[in-house]
C-alpha cells in the first residue's frame, strides 16, 4: 500500500484488504428497525499513525 512504486490500482487493492482486516466488511442490506427497536448507534472510528498522526 505505501510502495510508491507500485501501480495504483495494487496500492488500492492493498487499502481495501487492510481495512477489510481491521475493521471488517460492511454489511450488505440494512436491517429495517420499527418504532419499539432500540435506537441505532453508529461508531466512528479514527485510524491514526504510529506516530500519533492523522491520515491525510
């Protein structure tokens, strides 16, 4: 993913297959949720660098 050298096309297969580790595969179909279901809760997640840095 960071080999500069590499096609971009390969760079961006490896991103994809890294966050499909980390993080998983997103669901395909949502579920519908009626008026007495808890309510949704969504998680945002930061991936930072070793360093502590941001991605850009």
């Amino acid at each position: 993913m960071q080999d500069a050298t590499a096609p971009p096309a390969a760079r961006v297969s490896a991103a994809n297959a890294l966050l499909d580790r980390a993080v998983g595969k997103p669901r395909q179909e949502l579920e519908h949720a009626d008026s007495e279901s808890e309510p949704v809760t969504v998680i945002i997640r930061e991936f930072v660098k070793p360093d502590g840095a941001t991605w850009e």
